[in-house]
C-alpha cells in the first residue's frame, strides 16, 4: 500500500476539484454556464460554487480528494498522491480545430512522454499485435501522455494535422476522455492503401486495433480497407425520435467518397445493436452494408478469446 504523510493528506484536502483539474486534467473541463462546468467523461457531473456533484449516481463533494475516491474508484492513498505527488500539465502546441457548431477551439493534446512502453503493455496484455502497435506509433496516431501515462489516440485531417485525441487509462481505473478541443469528426482512423471501397467501422480505438491484429493472424491485409472508430456510440436524446449518423462516420464518407461499402464491428449490448440498426437504417439504401457481430462483448474481447483458445490449444 502507498504511503502518504499527514502533510500531504492536509494538502490534498485543501484543493477543490475545479482547480484541480484545471491544474492536471484541463482536457476534462466543459464550461456549461459563467461560473459551472462539467466533465468531459462524465456530463452529468456538475461543478459549481466550490462543490461538485454527480446527478446520475447521487453522490457529490467539495474536493479534489472525494472526487478522486467517489468518481475515479482511487484508494485513499493512490488519491492523496495523485494530487500532491504530481506537477501540473502543461499542453503541448497544437491546431485549432473547428467544432460542429463552427465554433473555433484548440485542440490541447497531452504533453507525451519521453517513450511509449506503458501503452505498449498495456495495449499488447489487450491482445494487440506489436506490428498495429509500431505502426500506430510511427504514424503519431499513438503515444503515451506524461501525466498519468494514459495511451493518446490521436485523429488527423486529410491534411495531417491533429484534430481528435481519445485518451484511454492504462491502470485498472478504465479511466476514458477526450482530448480538450476534440473535433469528434476527425475521430482515430487508419486510411486504407490507395482507393478502398470498403470502411470498417467500430466503437472504439482498441476495437479497430482489435479487428487489425485479427486480421494479421489471419494473414489478411488489413491496411486495404480504411478502419474508423467512432470514438464511443450515443443514443437518441431523451424524449426525442431523430437519429443522426455519427459526425464521425458522416464526415469519414464525405472525405472518401469512393466508399461503397460499410462493415460494422459494433459492440453486441443493446447500444451498439442499436447504433448498428440506426446506420442500417439511415444508410442503408446508399450503402452495401454487413453488420458483424463481435463474438463476445466486443472486438477485444473476440481478440482476447481467440488468443486464450489458440494459447489453450498449443500446450
């Protein structure tokens, strides 16, 4: 267990979470009003007045220190240390983007660090083949954060600059956000190798990997289809009936308009069964599409079962 003094536990308690995470985490902040926000990964958190609190589980605080522990599921001490032990983040240059609404951001992606090898095992203990990983770090698609060592994916326009940035834990916390500035239509993408037809589409950064390293063991050329990850998937608003294709998916088949056909690797739960039927169903008479069901909760999972089965069977 972690050791923290009385001095550092004194510390940690006096900072509120707004200036924590304007301090560590300004990628998390969403300024709902003039004088509240909330969070990225979760937008029912609100923070205000010195207090924050979390309308859909009910629970709330005044400090850094309850959210760390209440919301990111941290010991006491992982907490403490996590506020006291670290520098401040300071983010590195980066493109302005522009939002769906035409409004004017910045991208901030993290400050990277010095090598990858956490994201690396990380992302090879989820079933990753080394040569998708290499290929993701050599292209600047992927790179290890500084602060907090959480893996970057990164998405770029058609002109190579950087746009999007899904960041993803490598610890047990499952820690999931974007990027502050993240224009969601330039989502983490690998473009095929000349003039594809084909686009593959999933719900996640690790699900494309997935589908990649899949078809690498199957001796099959994954870098002759364009590959696209939504960067998550959401439903309609509460009482309201209008779907939408994901800005993501939109923008992607704009820019390739030689796209004629779509493989969803959506997950197999009842919102990626649903997101895959609303695709369907609003594409579906300008595109051939096929809907494969990962076998398993989703595409890593698929990865994960294969290698325990193939493993299994080689003792």
């Amino acid at each position: 267990m972690s050791y923290v003094s009385k001095e550092q536990i004194e510390r940690a308690k006096q900072l509120d979470l707004l200036t924590y995470l304007q301090c560590f985490e300004p990628y998390e902040l969403v300024r709902c009003s003039r004088n509240a926000y909330s969070t990225r990964s979760h937008d029912s958190l609100k923070i205000s007045n010195g207090k924050w609190f979390w309308w859909s589980r009910g629970i709330g605080g005044r400090s850094a220190l309850d959210y760390l522990i209440k919301v990111r599921g941290m010991s006491f001490p992982d907490a403490v240390l996590q506020i006291d032990g670290n520098p401040p983040v300071h983010m590195a240059p980066a493109t302005p983007a522009i939002q769906q609404d035409g409004s004017n951001a910045r991208l901030e992606l993290p400050e990277p660090y010095e090598n990858s090898n956490r994201v690396i095992a990380y992302l090879r203990k989820r079933g990753i083949s080394r040569d998708v990983i290499e290929f993701c770090l050599d292209s600047g698609r992927l790179y290890e954060s500084r602060m907090y060592h959480n893996a970057v994916f990164v998405g770029f326009d058609l002109k190579g600059s950087p746009r999007y940035a899904a960041i993803r834990g490598t610890t047990k916390t499952r820690y999931r956000s974007e990027a502050s500035g993240s224009d969601k239509r330039y989502s983490f993408s690998i473009p095929a190798i000349g003039n594809s037809s084909e686009l593959h589409v999933f719900e996640s950064s690790i699900d494309l990997l997935s589908y990649c390293t899949l078809a690498s063991i199957f001796e099959k050329d994954w870098r002759l289809s364009h590959q696209l990850s939504l960067g998550g998937i959401y439903g309609p608003k509460e009482n309201t009936y209008e779907d939408t294709t994901p800005a993501a998916l939109t923008h992607y088949l704009q820019s390739y308009p030689k796209v004629n056909r779509l493989v969803l690797h959506l997950d197999n739960n009842d919102p990626g069964r649903s997101a895959a039927n609303m695709i369907i169903r609003l594409l579906g008479t300008a595109y051939a599409i096929s809907d494969e069901l990962p076998k398993g909760e989703d595409v890593n999972d698929e990865l994960v079962a294969y290698r325990k089965h193939r493993s299994e069977l080689t003792r």
